[in-house]
C-alpha cells in the first residue's frame, strides 16, 4: 500500500527566525553593494562583499528548499521535531 502524501507544514519558531535572519543579512548584504558603487566605503573591497552576498543569499534559498525537500521525502513524520 502506497503512503499517503505528506502536507507541508508552515515554517514557526527558530526555523522561521533562522529563514528570517539569512533574508536580513543577504538584504543588508545587497544594499551595502549598491551604495558602494556610488560612494566606497572604507576598506570593503566590493568583490568580497559581492562573493559574501552570493553565498549567503545561496545558502538562504536553495540549501534550505533542499534540506526541506530531503526532510519530507527521506525522514517519517513523526520523527521530525520543530
């Protein structure tokens, strides 16, 4: 007998603050490197803060929609704790 589909369940609580928090530091990450175009500020190297924006906002996006992915598909229900 085939297992019925899993639904989703909305991200809470430290997942939901972790997904938050890497949003606000890739943003952060990503104005910094527009008003570095018109004005330079100080010693940030606009390559380094380009290739720290890029990571974050990867590991932000797809890491995460694959660590979920893996979760439901590979992991029962009822051992997944929140």
């Amino acid at each position: 007998m085939a297992d019925a589909p899993r639904t989703p369940r909305p991200a809470s609580g430290p997942t939901l603050r972790r997904r938050v928090g890497v949003l606000l530091v890739s943003t952060t990450l990503g104005l910094l490197l527009r008003v570095m175009l018109v004005h330079p500020i100080g010693p940030l190297v606009h390559g380094h803060v380009l290739y720290a924006h890029s990571h974050v906002a990867f590991l932000g996006s797809v890491f995460n929609t694959f660590l979920v992915a893996a979760l439901q598909h590979y992991v029962p229900a009822g051992q997944v704790r929140a």
